[in-house]
C-alpha cells in the first residue's frame, strides 16, 4: 500500500494509538551492531545506517507515468460510468435512409392499369353515331363514376368510328391522379366535289387525345372530360453513312439475294436460306418486282452483312424498301457457297 500511496503522490496514513507508541520506540531503538564483533562498531557503521539512498530519475520517471496512469483510468471510470465497461451498450442500428422516389412512386396510378383504361376510354369517347347515342353512353359508363354524365361534350349529331388506340406517355400527377396520352385513328365521311358533283369520301386521321384518370376503389377511372391535344411533330436525323462495300463479293452474291427474296415472298424461303436459320415467312399476297439495289460491306469472315433495296407487288402497287441481309457461308463436298441467314430492317 506504502508504494501505491507514493504512486499516487497520496500523504502517508496516521499511526493509530498503540501503533503511533510502537512506531515511537522503533524509531529511538538502537540499531542491532553488524556482523563481524564490536570492532565494526563505531562511526562507519552509524553512517551507514542513517544514510539516505538517492532515487534514480529511471525510478522517479516510472513512478510518475504510473500515477499519470491510474489517474487516468480513474477519471475514464468516472466519466463514462463503470456500467458501461461491464455492460457495454448495444450498437444501434443505421438510420433507414428513405428513398425519395419510391415513397413519391407509392401516390402514382398503376401505368399499365392507367392506359389501358384510357386505351378503351378514348375508343368509346371518340366514337359518336347520332342513330345510336345510346351505345357511346353504354361504352363510356364502364370507365366513368357512378353517376357521371355519359354524353361528355357530345352534341349528338354526325357520326365517327375508331379503328385504332394506341396508349402512351402517362404523366402522374398527386393523390394519385394522372393523365394518358392516346394515339386514336379515327374514320368520317366528308363531302368531296368529283367532276361537279358532291360524293361523300371516308378519312382517316389520327388525333391525340389526353385522358385525365385517377386511381380510387381499387381501380382507375376517367375522372373528367378528356381534351384533344397535338401529336408529335417531326425532327432532323442525320442518316449514318453506309460502310464501303466490297464490290467483287456484292456481284457474286446478287443473284442469290434475288433468288431468296422470290422463294420468301412464295412462302418457300426455307429451302434458299442458310442451313440452321430462321425466317419467318412474308404471308400470301406478295411478290418481288426488283431487287433495285445490293451491297456488301467491306470485311471478312464467313459471315457478311449487306444492304439490299427491294421493291414489292402488292394491293394492287409497289412498295419499295431497304433490308439489312446476313449472309453465311455453307461449304460442303462440292465446296462454298453463300446463303442468305437473316433478313431485317436496315438500321
């Protein structure tokens, strides 16, 4: 304990009765003579015995590093609680970070759900028979509330069918609400003048229309009157050039183009197309006019690709088109040949 006490720089402890009488006599009791007879005693052996030993600065050092120590874990002990050394707390868990979008996506309507109502919405909408009002009202009941006013702008006069919706771009608005835009191509008579007489011609057009819908119940419904809005209109796109073609390779492969095309529009492209591929068949009514132009573009390997312009006979006229053709080189015992293996849109 003496050498804790002078570790921690603390006063000595007091002597208590009997012990400070003790500690008394010890202190005035001569000191026992050294070994070696009564020669030794005399004024060396009082100087050793009252003589001080130094403490060397190694010592003095280690015993303040050491107080500088205990006190330290002492102070530790009292700031942090001796509690948590034994019981130390559990760790927390992190935060949940919220993701912003998918909280906002939760007060969306459901896409798919959304055009397809609207899809139907706008075939019912934008078809009017002033002989038949009532079936417009019927169609329009089924993706409108209860009780909402089913003629919707409707006049009741003239008439106009629907051929085609075609849903697109859904904007979502709050509390679930959101609009639909809707390509409709839409059929009407017209009065034209044919050699000073007036004959009623039939058109087609397509209108852009936007449909307001909302989702609530467990479903979407059309919650107002739609409006008629602008289609897209066209922009500027520069073609990419076509790479070099490989001149000797486009001769020798021309007539084998030509010959698939013919067999593909009489629905035997099969036996002119490489072995292994897959090329569905054109459909009946179809016929090559002209194969008007073929390239090969520059490269190497057994397979090729090239651009062939193609002009077809059908409904009574001739549509022209651009195809991008796989080539694939078949050898066999009589040697190599070139087939065709894939036929598509040029890109």
């Amino acid at each position: 304990m003496s050498a804790l006490r002078k570790m921690l720089n603390l006063p000595e402890k007091e002597p208590k009765g009997g012990e400070q009488d003790a500690a008394a006599a010890e202190e005035h009791a001569p000191s026992p003579p050294p070994k070696g007879g009564p020669d030794r005693a005399g004024a060396d052996w009082n100087a050793v015995g009252w003589a001080e030993e130094n403490e060397s600065s190694g010592a003095s050092f280690a015993r303040k590093a050491g107080r500088i120590a205990i006190w330290s874990v002492i102070g530790l002990a009292a700031f942090t609680g001796v509690k948590t050394w034994v019981f130390p707390p559990k760790p927390q868990a992190p935060p949940q970070q919220v993701d912003q979008q998918a909280e906002a996506r939760k007060h969306d309507v459901p896409v798919e759900e959304a055009q397809q109502v609207a899809a139907r919405f706008a075939r019912a909408y934008m078809s009017w028979d002033s002989q038949a009002p009532e079936l417009r009202a019927r169609d329009l009941k089924m993706d409108l509330p209860r009780d909402a006013d089913t003629k919707m702008g409707w006049d009741g006069q003239g008439m106009q069918t629907v051929s085609q919706t075609i849903p697109g771009k859904v904007t979502q608005g709050e509390g679930k609400r959101a609009r639909v835009l809707v390509d409709v191509r839409v059929s009407y008579t017209v009065k034209t003048k044919v050699k000073d007489k007036e004959e009623d011609r039939t058109v087609s057009r397509w209108r852009g229309l936007e449909v307001p819908v909302a989702e609530e119940g467990g479903r979407v419904l059309v919650t107002g009157q739609p409006a008629l809005v602008g289609l897209p209109t066209a922009v500027d796109y520069k073609v990419p050039e076509r790479a070099t073609p490989d001149a000797a390779l486009s001769g020798s492969t021309a007539q084998t183009v030509k010959d698939f095309l013919t067999a593909w529009a009489a629905g035997s492209e099969d036996q002119a197309a490489a072995p292994g591929s897959s090329i569905p068949p054109l459909g009946v009514g179809m016929h090559l006019d002209s194969l008007d132009g073929w390239a090969v573009a520059a490269g190497s390997g057994d397979k090729r690709v090239g651009t062939a312009i193609v002009r077809w006979r059908l409904a009574g006229g001739q549509l022209q088109q651009t195809y991008r053709i796989t080539l694939s080189q078949v050898s066999s015992s009589s040697g190599s040949r070139w087939q065709v293996a894939q036929a598509t849109a040029a890109s």
